[in-house]
C-alpha cells in the first residue's frame, strides 16, 4: 500500500534561454552577407498539473531537483535554437504550492486550476542578425539567454471534503465514516489507528450527497505539534461543515463536553477561521449508555451547545441510531452554504523574482586604484558577445547597464563624469547620458 505523504519540500528550476549567435554570411559569390546569426530558443516551463490518480505527495517525500530543459543557441544562417522542453509535474489535487522560506502561496492546485505555469523559461537570445543597420552593417554582438527561475518549494496537499470528522482517538469516527460511505477505513481500538486522511462519499435518496474526510485523531497539544494530529490540520481547512463525533458514553473516562472543548481549541490555535465553519455534534456510542442516562446525557450536550447554533444528534454506528438523520441536516446545510470550496490565493509571484544569482551583481570602489569595480556573472557574459570597440557595440552595452540598474548604483556610491570604471578586462570613462566614442574605452593590458 502506498504512504501516504501529505507533505514534501522540493527544488525546480526552468530551463535557461539559449544566447543569440554571433555569425556572417559567407559563400561563394555573395559579397557582404552580413550577419546570419540566429536566436536562441526559449527555456522550458515548470508546469504543475493536477492528477486524479494520485492522493498522494508520496513521489516527492525524498525531495529532489526537477529542471526544465535549457533553450539550445542559436546558430549560423540565420539558424534559431530549439526551444527547451516544458517539465510537467503531477500532484493530487488539493496540493498547495509555497514558497520554501516565506511559506507564501504560488498556487492551489484545486477547483479549476488543473494546470498551471509555476517558473517560466527564460527568453531566448537575440542573434547578431538583429542589430544589423545602414550604418552598422556587421555588429559583432548578441544577446545572451535569459537565465532559469529556481526557488524551493513545499509542497502542501489539503484535501478536499465538504465535510471533515474531528474528534479524539477511539470515539468511533472510522467507524462511523465506513457506516455513512463506500469509505473502507482500518479500523482497530488503539490510538492513531488512522495514519492518513480517509475519504468517503456520501450518497443520499431524494438529497444532495457529499464528500466527508476523517482527520486523524487529535489530542490536546495537536496545534503545536503534539501526536499526529498537527500533520493533518491542515486538511480541515477545505472542509465547508465539521462534525465532532464524541464518545458518549464515556469509555475512557473522558467528559465529552471536554473533548469538544478541547477540539475546537486546538482547531482555534491552529487556525482561528475554521472554528467559524458551520458544526454539528455526533454523540455516539449511545448504544453503550445505559437506558436510563442516555436522554440525561445527550440532554445535557444539548443544553451547551444547540444555544450556539449547533446541532446535537445521538448516534450509534453499531445499531445505526441517528445517523441518517444527522447525514439528511448535514446535507440540508450544505444546500444552503453559498461560498465556494477554499481556494488560497497566490500570495508569492516567482516572475518578480530576480532571475537567479546571474542577475546580481556587485558595485565597488578601489581607493587604491581610484576606480569602480563592478563584477557579476551576466555582466562577464555579456562583455563576451559585444563588440565594444565599436560606437553601436558600446551604446548597446551602455543601455544594457542601464536596464539592469548598474548605471544606478554607480551613481549611488557618488561617481562623478570622467572617473573609471573597471568590469574584468575592460575599463572605460563615465559619463552617464553622454554618447561615449569607442576610443574612451580601453582594454587593460595583460600582465
């Protein structure tokens, strides 16, 4: 039988554009060709997509890395590079995807989102074929790739139930759910016997049917991670309507008012919202009462709680007292609920982020050798595909700082016109909104 795993923590990555490529036009007989260089191809998506096979994180519970294909480079002749292809990632429905760190939503595979782009690849490059003009009829640079998106994420699965059982160990839910369903849970009388969320469908003559969930037993201390039942909180949160199945008559010495108390407040620690969701209260094994207390007991329930709007209902799994009653209201209730199943909005957007640690880059000044030394991965690369000795190579390098906010933190550490600026190799004179001719712009001399 496979785990259950309702929770796992993993690394995806897109997949890398492919750079622009830098060639001319060489043949026989054809004078000036001119650059052919191609475009890169797109880097592969990251997909989620919703499996109705699967109720399970189980293929993930090993974490692991799961990367989109890099976009191919772009080639002579005007040759563009094959797009890198899309990674499709399979979850159950009702998983959840956060942010690793910040614990933000990106999206909740549920309701219509069957399928959904989480990282997109990066944007392939411009081959040189682009930059050709009337004045520049042989530009000697390209564009880089764009770089992956890469982000940790956890992987949440919430099950989707109309309605959820809460109750203590061994007061009869897996019972009960096999009772009321087509669910065919373990059922045995020791703590936890329920490892994972059961599902069971409801179906009714002449009434709507519904889906209800038996959380895993909680004990007090749930919300803050005692026993089992902080694992399985979070399956209650989809769930419309609750019912408290509660032991009656008292066969392991617990009062039963206690244990709902108990319940709603590790339900309130957890998540204050879902104490608000509508509750019914399933005392059951009243078989086990003697005649004589079962209407002082039940009565006793009723007078604490029916107050506060919520139903009451003796129940028995062993005899089946009260049960089709009790799934007829729940019904009933469920009819006159307007809002939809829970649906948890995006809260973190992975297209704002930088695009990986290529991206980032570093301003410093040299007091020693009076310049500004500025150094990055992209920057590196993109000094390897611009001609700068050229005046349409350097204005191009120079909007490239500028889009990429160098030419602002230049600025922030007070640079003034005509100090220099050193990036690996190369070192040139600044001027920031001034056409600077190639000659200002000097390749240091190997030592």
């Amino acid at each position: 039988m496979p785990v259950f795993v309702d929770k796992a923590k993993i690394f995806i990555s897109s997949g890398k554009g492919g750079d622009g490529h830098i060639s001319f036009r060489r043949e026989k007989f054809v004078n000036n060709g001119g650059p052919d260089g191609g475009d890169g191809g797109k880097g592969g998506d990251i997909i989620f997509k919703v499996d109705e096979g699967i109720n399970t994180l189980a293929d993930f519970h090993y974490g692991g890395k799961y990367k989109a294909e890099n976009g191919q480079d772009g080639n002579k002749r005007r040759c563009h590079g094959k797009n890198g292809q899309d990674l499709v990632i399979k979850v159950p429905e009702g998983t959840v995807i956060k942010e690793a760190n910040s614990g933000q939503v990106i999206a909740d595979m549920s309701g219509d989102n069957k399928e959904m782009v989480i990282l997109k690849g990066g944007r392939g490059g411009n081959g040189n074929m682009h930059y050709a003009t009337s004045t520049m009829q042989a530009p000697k640079y390209a564009q880089p790739g764009q770089p992956a998106l890469e982000l940790e994420v956890l992987l949440e699965l919430k099950v989707i139930a109309d309605v959820g059982l809460v109750g203590f160990p061994n007061v009869g839910k897996s019972t009960f759910l096999s009772k009321i369903s087509n669910a065919k849970p373990k059922i045995a009388n020791y703590h936890f016997t329920t490892l994972s969320p059961m599902l069971g469908v409801v179906d009714l003559k002449d009434a709507r049917g519904f889906v209800v969930a038996d959380i895993p037993g909680l004990i007090e201390g749930a919300s803050e991670g005692l026993g089992l039942g902080h694992e399985f909180l979070r399956h209650i949160e989809r769930t419309r309507v609750m019912i408290h199945v509660v032991d009656a008559a008292s066969t392991e010495g617990r009062d039963p008012i206690e244990d709902i108390e108990a319940i709603n407040n590790e339900l309130k620690t957890y998540n204050a919202d879902i104490t608000q969701k509508p509750q019914v209260i399933a005392a059951n094994k009243i078989d086990m009462l003697p005649e004589g207390e079962q209407a002082e007991i039940i009565q006793k329930i009723r007078d604490r709680y029916e107050p506060l709007g919520v139903k009451v209902f003796a129940t028995s799994t062993l005899t089946g007292q009260g049960i089709q009653e009790l799934l007829y209201y729940i019904s009933k209730v469920l009819s006159e609920i307007n809002e939809k199943p829970v649906v948890f909005d995006q809260e973190f957007f992975p297209e704002t982020m930088a695009r990986t640690a290529d991206d980032a880059f570093t301003v410093e000044y040299d007091p020693e050798e009076k310049e500004y030394v500025v150094e990055g991965p992209k920057i590196e690369k993109m000094l390897g595909y611009t001609n700068l000795e050229s005046e349409k190579g350097f204005a191009f390098f120079q909007k490239f700082m500028a889009d990429n906010g160098i030419l602002d933190e230049l600025e922030k550490l007070h640079i003034q016109e005509g100090d220099t600026v050193r990036m690996y190799g190369f070192s040139f004179e600044y001027y920031r909104n001034a056409d600077t001719a190639p000659g200002d712009f000097e390749e240091d001399e190997e030592e």
